[in-house]
C-alpha cells in the first residue's frame, strides 16, 4: 500500500493536477484512500489522464477567482454567477491550493487581492474580455452589427433615450441595446460596450472619454418653493425634508457632499431615501421634499415648471460625465460610431437636437 501511494503520490499528481484537479493538497499530505476519488476513476486511469494542453486550472475557478477580484467580494461574485458564496469560496480554496499561494486577504469585510492575485486578476481579465469579444464577433457575423450601451435610469431617461433617437435615424445599419441599472457594479463592462457614468475619470480596466461638467443646486415643487423660499438659505435647508438618492454609486455626489462644499454642517433632520433618482426627481415634483438638481438633467424640467430652484445656491458638481470602454478590448467600429456621436453630440447643449431631447425629457413627468 505504501509503494502504491508513493507512485501516486510521485508519478501520478502531474496528471491529476492537470487533468480533474481531484486531489486537494490536505489529500496528497495524508495516506490516500481510493474512496475520494470519483467512483469510476480507477487508480490505473487517473494515472493514464492526460494533461491539459495549456496547463491550466478548472475554467470554474477562474471564473470565481475573476467574478471575485473584480467585485472584491465572494457574496457579489456568488450572485454574478448564480451560485452560493460557499460555492465560490470552495473554488478559491481550491484554486489556491493548486497554484500554492494565497490569492485573497481575507479582511473584516471583504476580501483584497495579494501580489500575486492581483497579477493573475490583470491578466485574467483581459484575456476574458479577448476571448469574449472574439466570441461575439463570431456570434454576431451574419448579425446586424449591435451596440450595448449602458446608463442610469435618470441618465438614461432624461438626457440619453430624447437624443438616441436621432442616431437611430442616421445609422440604421446599427442596432443599439441598452443596459439600464442605478447601481455601478450592475453595468458591467462584459455586458455592455460603452457606458456612461458619472466620477472622477479614472477607473479600472476602463478607458474614459469625457462627455460634459456639470452643476447641481436644490429643486423642488412650485407649491413647496412659495412656502419656504422665503426663509431658505444654507442654515435652514437643512431643516427641511430632503429627498436622498441612496445605494448608487458611491462617487455620486449626495446632499452630505453638496453641503459641506458650501461650508455647511452636514446633520440634517428630516429625509427621505430613493435608490432611484428619477423617482426623487417625481417626489420633488409632488412638493414631498428637496432634491439635487443635476442641471443636465433636471434644466428642460425647470424650463417647463415642473421644479423649480428652491435658492441661488449651487456647487460645480465635483465629477464629471464619462463615456467609458472596456480598456482589455477594442472598441468596434460600430461602438466607436456610437462614442464620437456622444461626444459632438453632449459639446451641442443649445442645438435642436438638444432642444427637441428637452421637450422628450419633459414629457416624461407629465
């Protein structure tokens, strides 16, 4: 019996590594016992597996180590891929211990990525994107040629979908597709090919192309402003119910960050949270509170009187609108149509296209 796990031990664990991945490193430290091996892989054809010609892991793992590194969490990673994190936790224990190295820190709250699995992220993930854009392009080669294009419903509704229309009609040759979700790690960069997002520029594995600035100051009701413009300044409008987007992306800019641009403690009394913007703005509309007016967004609404300013008070929101690509693959050419008529098209604020998008924008609360 000795003899025999010495040769499985020495001679066989290459191909069993390489092959099914069968046998744990705690497994290999202890007597073997033939029970843990699958029942129908006898000793003599484990040992005759052959290895994978590019000596890699479980593809499995690496999808759950890439869905963890990118989230930074196995409960996110576990719901990316409809999984259990229990499930994607045994993947990443196992994976570590085929290449010998721990991957993740495990921390109070999280988990962060060692050298090492930052390394094999980086190369990962693009290899991923590489693999799945030369899939779509096989896919899609008999296709109409498609573009995903990925927004917040607020974005999206307000100033992207008015405009879009226009594109449609120049490129028929086009189809766009749309990804809507107001929580950042929903609009994944694997799922669309651009995306438009509010920030400071710079986020990983994304290239960002600047789309406008903007400015944000408090709306409101018209019933709700005759009411209290009178006494609203930067002391008391904290006083008042403010309507909060809460659970987006965390670089949006909230009430907190508004108020202590200006100066102002940020303690405020009465609130309500929206994990929609474009809800808030409804509420605000319906004299319920105040909100932060993105001027972008909410300027055909106060044209028409739908809100109004509640003060003079405003911030340079302190981000900026991007269009961003996956920065592991190469935009199409039907993408990059899509990117450039963006661009010309945010530089044109006062043009018809602009004017006819407000009047869209507007009927969208009525």
């Amino acid at each position: 019996m000795q003899a025999r796990e010495k040769v499985l031990q020495e001679g066989c664990i290459g191909a069993a590594s390489q092959g099914r991945r069968l046998l744990t490193a705690a497994a290999i430290a202890r007597p073997i016992d033939r029970r843990i091996i699958l029942p129908d892989l006898t000793f003599e054809r484990l040992c005759a597996m052959p290895r994978r010609y590019y000596e890699l892991p479980s593809l499995t793992s690496l999808a759950a180590f890439e869905a963890s590194a990118r989230h930074l969490s196995f409960k996110r990673a576990a719901h990316e891929l409809n999984v259990t994190p229990g499930a994607v936790s045994r993947q990443i224990k196992a994976l570590e211990a085929d290449i010998g190295l721990p991957l993740f820190q495990r921390v109070h709250r999280g988990v962060v990525l060692t050298t090492d699995g930052t390394k094999l992220y980086t190369i990962l993930a693009q290899s991923f994107s590489q693999i799945a854009q030369a899939y779509q392009d096989v896919r899609n080669k008999e296709r109409r040629a498609e573009v995903t294009i990925g927004a917040t419903t607020a974005f999206a509704s307000l100033w992207l979908m008015p405009r879009l229309g226009e594109f449609s009609r120049a490129h028929r040759e086009i189809t766009l597709n749309h990804v809507i979700a107001d929580r950042a790690h929903d609009l994944r960069l694997s799922a669309v090919d651009l995306r438009v997002r509010y920030g400071k520029g710079v986020w990983p594995d994304e290239r960002a192309v600047k789309l406008f600035d903007d400015r944000i100051y408090p709306v409101c009701g018209r019933d709700f402003a005759e009411a209290h413009r009178e006494t609203a300044d930067l002391q008391t409008i904290t006083e008042l119910p403010l309507l909060i987007l809460d659970g987006v992306d965390p670089e949006w800019t909230d009430w907190t960050e508004w108020l202590q641009r200006l100066g102002q403690s940020a303690s405020t009394r009465d609130t309500r949270r929206f994990n929609n913007y474009f809800i808030a703005l409804q509420a605000a509309q319906d004299n319920q509170g105040v909100v932060l007016g993105w001027n972008s967004m909410v300027k055909p609404l106060l044209d028409a009187g739908k809100l109004v300013r509640l003060t003079d008070l405003e911030v340079a929101a302190p981000g900026s609108f991007y269009v961003t690509t996956n920065a592991n693959r190469n935009l199409t050419t039907h993408g990059q149509i899509l990117l450039d008529w963006l661009v010309e098209t945010a530089q044109q604020p006062t043009g018809q296209l602009a004017k006819t998008a407000d009047s869209l924008a507007v009927s969208l609360l009525d």
